[in-house]
C-alpha cells in the first residue's frame, strides 16, 4: 500500500475516495529512561529511549492506518498527517490521512 503525506500519487489517479482513516498509539515511559532522559537532556545529548519510544509509536499509528484503509478496499493513502501529544506522561502518536484506490 502506497502511503504518502502528498495529496495525490505521482503519475497515477484516485480512482475512487474511501474515507478519512486515523491510526492512533498511546505509549507509556518507563520511570527509569525518564530519568536517564533527563540527565542526557542536562547534559546536552540525545535520548535514545524516547526516540526509540517515539519510533515505536509512529510505526503503530502507521500500520493501524494502514489496516483500516486495507478494510475500506483501498489501495493507497493520501494526504497523511502525523501528530504527536504527551498526556499524563504518557506519548500520544496519531496519524490520518484519505484511503483510496489507485487506477
């Protein structure tokens, strides 16, 4: 499935417009990384376990979109948005965009 955060496809045309379809992760942090995470981000480098967390959201949010556009019978999704929110410490990823068949 072509997955694509530009209105349309290079060289093919939509076909036929399925619906809106959001794919959405909620993951928690582990106490310890955030405190490691804190001292990286004292110290000035890059924390690597929220990026790993922040990967792991995105790729969820991604495959669940994936999978209920592939339930609507579409071939393709267009238009994605990725958003991202902390709530109650807890990391938030969604993602949506417009299912549709390619000719």
């Amino acid at each position: 499935m072509i997955v694509t955060t530009t209105p349309s496809v290079e060289g093919r045309k939509i076909a036929g417009y399925r619906g809106i379809v959001v794919g959405e992760a909620i993951l928690g942090a582990n106490v310890i990384r955030d405190v490691f995470a804190g001292i990286t981000d004292i110290l000035g480098g890059r924390s690597g376990a929220y990026e790993q967390e922040l990967a792991k959201a995105r790729a969820t949010a991604l495959d669940e979109m994936e999978e209920r556009a592939r339930a609507l019978g579409a071939t393709a999704v267009v238009g994605v948005d990725l958003d991202y929110e902390v709530i109650n410490n807890m990391l938030m990823v969604s993602a949506s965009g417009t299912a549709v068949i390619l000719d």
